[in-house]
C-alpha cells in the first residue's frame, strides 16, 4: 500500500500543532492527533490523524467499513502523521488503523490517542466527543487554590475500582453508582482524597491498570468518559480531592497497543538494553524522542485539565531514572559519562513538572521513587526532580517489617520506628500503607500482626495512631480501615460483610474518629516537612517499645504522642514536657468505643517540677498496652523561677576589667 498523495509533504509552519509535536513540546497534541469531530464541505464526520513515521501507508478501518485493510487510506503529513477525513462517522463507531509496515506487515492498532475504547476482551478504539459535560466543581478548584498541600492536612484512601465494591452477583460497578457509594463513605471516613489505581485503559484486568494501552481512554469497564467525570465532579463538590496513578515508565506489549506501533521500534527504544523491562514483560518509553515526549506531556495534562484530575501518582519512577533498574552486568548500557543514570528520563522529569506547574501550581505530582535519588520533590531550579511528593517507601519498608515483629523482638529493631526521622525533612513525603503491602501473599494489614485477635486490632490502632502523628502526609490501602482480613485481590469485592461483626464495627469507628481528629489539628499537618514541627522526647525507649515527640504547628501550639508497641499495661510512665502546666489524654487507641480495655487517662494531669528527658517538667501518665496515646496542654503554669544560693552580706561588684582577690583576710 502506498499513501494516496505520492508528493513530498510540504514542511510544517512554527506555531501549528504539528510543529509543536515534532518538537517534542506540544502538551495538548491530543486536540491535534486522535480522531474528533469535523465538517467538510459541508458533511459531518471525523478527521483522523495518526504518527506512524515508518509506515509504508496506513488506513482507518472499521464496522464502517467491514474492516477493510485498504478502503480508507491516509494522507501522509511531515513527520510521519497521517490524516483522513471521513464522513458519516459518528459517536461511539468503532475503528482502528491498519498500519502497512517496511516489511510487509499490517497491523491492527488501536488509537493512541483514542478518548474511548471498546471493553475488553474487546480492545478496538471508539469515537467520543469529550465535550459537553457541565462541571459542577467550581467551589472545589477554588479552594484548591487557597489551600497549598504544603500546610494542609492531606490524608489519602487508595482504592482500586474494580475492587473495591461489586454487584450481588460480583459484577463491576458503573462510575455512577460508584459514585453513589463512594463520595459518602470517604466524606464519612474522613480521608481528604481517593487515589484510584490506574483507570487508563488497559486489556489486563491482572496488570490492576498498571500496563496501560490508552494513555487518554478511562477505561471502560465501568462505563463512558462522562460518567467518570460525574464521579470526579461529585467527589469534589463533597470536598474530596481526587488523585490518579499514571503510568509512563512504561507500556505491555499487547499486539494492538504502542509495542513497535509502525513495525518498529517507535515509542519504545530500539536498543532492548534500554527498551525492554524483561521482569515485567514490558518496553520503555524513548524519552529522548521528541514525539513520545510530546504524547506523555499530553498525557498527563489531559487528565489534570480534561477531568479535573488534582494530582497525578507517578508510578515507577526509579525504573526511569536507571540504566541498570533490574538489569544484570552487561544487559544495559552506561551513559555517555559512563554512569547509570538515565540522562532523558531525568530531563522528561523535569520538563514535565515544568510544564505542569506552571500552568496549575495548584495540583499533586507524587512520585512514587523507591531509591534515594536526592532532591525528588525539589523545584527543578535547585537542581531537583520538580514533583512536589513523594512516597516513603523505606518508612513503610521498615513500619511493616516492625508490626509482623513478636512484640518480644521489637526492642531489638527499635530503630524501625525512629530511623525516618534522621531523613524525614529531605524530602516532601508522603506515608503510604499502599497495595504493595497487602497482595502478593503479604496478607492484609490486620494479618500481619501477631498475636490474638484482640491484640491485633490493638495493634493496627497503635500503628495508625503513630502514623497520623509522624512527619509526612498520609497513603491508607483501602480495606485497612474496616479490618479487611484477606489481603487484597482485584477479583473480589473487599470483605464488607465483615463489618456485622462488632469488631471491625469498633476498628471502623477509630479510623473515623482518628481521621476527625487528624483533620481536627493542625500540628499534625502544618509543618510536616520541617524539624519545626517535630521534637522527639524520647526516641530510645526500646526495652519498652515505646516512642514519644512532640508534634506543633507554626503558632506553637502542639500536641504529644505516646506509642506504647508492646502489650503491657505501663501505669507510672514518667515523661519530659516542655511546660509546666495541665495535660489532658485528648485520643487514646485504646478507648473502649474502639473495642480496647478503656485504660489510659481519664482526668486532667499536673506536671511536676521533676527534670526529664531534657525538659525541665516530667508527667507520669498511663500508657495502655499496644495503644497510642495524645495529650495536649490545656492549662499553662508560670514557670517556676530558679532558686539563686543566698549569700551573707552584700557582695561588692567588681569594676569590669579588675580582678577580685582570692586572699583571705588574716
């Protein structure tokens, strides 16, 4: 096959759309490429355009058609694009491109630019016009705006849709019934966002999203575009900010997708040292050619603008950033400084962040880095990465590690619980309690902790109480807060019946008030990225299995936290204080309405004037076992003036510069 116009293509003026996308900065190139509504001569249908750079020819092909290889062929532009109008076509047509390659083939591929797509096994793309729906979210961006997360609670319900309720009969919810279950349950739970695993299309419902096929398709599993932009819309009319996980490490290598779009290495890079993850199965985008750059700045944009996305979780960033990520000696290829670093990828970073905040300072971009790559959530102009968070992953390496510990052997890894403090001020972070942790055969969180049943509860309190004080803002895997006792899997539906027990009822009931109570106080928010906010009592209490700090807000106002990891009862706990004063327990874990034994204190406690712990004032509190304890000071006392030794007689002040003699008087 050969394109319809045989003539050289005529070279591409500055400032048009295609020029933009030939020169890798045209961050909306899906309102150029893609298939849209169009009037010619004055019929009704569809342009199509399409980058193929090394096709002999293409052609559009559909139930239009009969699917014909050859009816429909495009005209080829500068750069590679091809282009056709057709008309008739309508919403909802399906089609894709016969893609004639150099050697012979043709390939049936969907549109990477497609907005909709057929639901799988089905993988062809469908005609949508995106525009249309009224946005009811005004308030919302509004707020966005006035409220940086820098100083902002942000406390964050990962959930996965497809899971994470179904029909009666184990079928996926729409994103309008979702919608209906979902926007009361977070406002009820207290989370300030969801964060949805992948929603980009995507044929495996195993990948969770993760290997994507359609970088501007919301999948549609669980319904049209529209339909998720009214559960957005509602998430955020409810005051819940919505996060999307994004995907542009890399793409699976499904026949119809980006994989060798052309024939050839196109999207991908063509050295499989480079190109190729071989643990996933999966190629690596060519950060260093100009059109892929220009789709996955598209990318990201279009779903921060087109659905009012506020913040995108950047997956697998640290595969980007190395040659030799999960690469044996000899299966990469060094940098032309001779080191691993990927040289485009960090660029792409960067310029990516650059042309996001710019326009919307306003949204999330959260990398989800796993090294300890400097300066990740650092502006690009000091030499950094340019999001604005990042993941914790050592935080939750180490947390989870503690929690499966005998309580017996945690006063051995102590520091599994203190060691984030000496990094917690390098970078913006986010704590995350994420997916990884509870699939895989790592089973849920609940499961981890040994002991009795009751101990377990008690020990999920105790570690979100500590969470919720820590430096960082705040990740919860879904399930986590109803006491999900399998771990997850994306095929069922999370264990909701369980909650006719009374005690996933009563652990239900802490993470609601816990949440309120998060929300409740800005020194568990305010500063969580500076040592000002942070001051440890004690951090080394490990024969107790115990840690107390100090968390405060930029006025000084503070609150003191207790964690108590072992399960012993510790009446008499004697602790420093900053000020003298009145100390009233304002959340204990262990509160009988949570299902604990209801110890811990009840009444307001006077400090004493007993050095501890470097603080001129001590209490002597009640920690219950496996619990988290907050106090706050509600009264403040004058501090106790110094005693100064009495002296008999006057003394004489010596003139400056004068020595006072030492000589006794005979």
């Amino acid at each position: 096959m050969t394109r319809t116009d045989q003539s050289t293509p005529a070279p591409q003026q500055p400032d048009t759309p295609l020029f933009h996308f030939l020169q890798g900065d045209n961050c909306h190139t899906q309102d150029y490429l893609g298939a849209h509504p169009a009037s010619v001569d004055g019929q009704d249908g569809y342009v199509f355009r399409v980058w193929a750079p090394h096709a002999r020819g293409v052609s559009v092909m559909g139930d239009f058609n009969g699917w014909s290889e050859e009816s429909h062929p495009m005209n080829r532009l500068d750069g590679g694009v091809w282009e056709l109008f057709i008309p008739g076509m309508k919403q909802y047509d399906t089609y894709k491109y016969a893609v004639h390659a150099r050697d012979g083939r043709v390939l049936a591929k969907s549109d990477p630019y497609a907005f909709h797509a057929e639901t799988r096994p089905g993988n062809a793309s469908k005609l949508y016009d995106l525009s249309g729906y009224q946005w009811g979210d005004q308030k919302w961006l509004e707020y966005r705006k006035s409220h940086p997360v820098y100083h902002s609670p942000l406390n964050i319900y990962e959930m996965h849709l497809g899971s994470w309720r179904r029909t009666g009969e184990g079928e996926f919810l729409s994103y309008r019934d979702i919608a209906c279950w979902l926007v009361p349950y977070v406002k009820e739970m207290g989370f300030t966002h969801v964060e949805m695993m992948p929603i980009t299309e995507h044929p495996l419902d195993a990948s969770w999203g993760y290997q994507c096929t359609g970088y501007f398709a919301a999948t549609s599993r669980f319904g049209i575009p529209h339909d998720l932009m009214y559960l957005i819309d509602q998430l955020h009319q409810a005051g819940i900010g919505v996060i999307l996980d994004w995907v542009p490490a890399h793409f699976p290598k499904d026949a119809f997708g980006l994989y060798e779009f052309d024939g050839e290495p196109c999207y991908e890079y063509a050295d499989p040292r480079k190109g190729e993850h071989a643990d996933w199965g999966t190629r690596v985008f060519d950060y260093d050619k100009k059109e892929v750059r220009s789709f996955l700045f598209s990318s990201a944009l279009f779903w921060l603008e087109q659905y009012h996305i506020d913040g995108l979780r950047v997956d697998a960033v640290a595969s980007m950033l190395y040659l030799d990520y999960s690469r044996q000696s000899g299966e990469w290829v060094p940098n032309k400084y001779g080191g691993h670093e990927n040289l485009e990828a960090i660029d792409f970073l960067r310029t990516l962040n650059t042309h996001i905040f710019v326009p919307h300072p306003d949204v999330l971009m959260i990398a989800e880095e796993s090294t300890a790559w400097p300066l990740v959530s650092h502006p690009v102009d000091e030499g950094g990465l340019g999001f604005n968070l990042k993941w914790n992953m050592g935080w939750m390496n180490d947390i989870t590690h503690y929690m499966k510990l005998d309580p017996y052997f945690r006063q051995f890894n102590h520091k599994d619980i203190t060691f984030s403090l000496m990094y917690a001020f390098s970078e913006n972070f986010i704590l995350p309690l994420s997916h990884d942790e509870v699939v895989h055969m790592k089973g849920s969180f609940l499961n981890k902790i040994p002991g009795p049943y009751e101990e377990k509860f008690a020990g999920v309190r105790a570690f979100y109480t500590y969470m919720l004080t820590h430096p960082g803002k705040k990740l919860l895997m879904m399930g986590s807060e109803f006491g999900q006792w399998n771990e997850w899997h994306y095929e069922y539906s999370l264990d909701w019946h369980l909650l006719e027990n009374k005690e996933n009822q009563d652990i239900k009931a802490f993470f609601q008030a816990a949440n309120a109570f998060y929300l409740e106080n800005k020194p568990m928010w305010d500063l969580d990225f500076s040592w000002e906010g942070f001051q440890w009592i004690c951090a080394d209490d490990n024969q107790n299995n115990c840690a107390s700090f100090l968390r405060k807000d930029s006025k000084g106002d503070f609150i003191l936290a207790v964690c108590n990891f072992s399960p012993v009862h510790r009446p008499g706990y004697r602790l420093g204080v900053p000020y003298r004063g009145t100390y009233q327990c304002v959340f204990n874990s262990d509160d009988e309405r949570f299902g604990g034994s209801g110890l811990g204190d009840k009444e307001p406690l006077s400090s004493e004037d007993i050095p501890m712990h470097g603080q001129d004032q001590s209490l002597v509190i009640d920690i219950p076992p496996m619990s988290g304890v907050i106090y706050r000071c509600t009264r403040k006392k004058p501090a106790l003036k110094k005693k100064t030794a009495k002296t008999a007689g006057t003394v004489k002040l010596t003139p400056v510069g004068k020595k006072r003699s030492t000589a006794k008087k005979s």
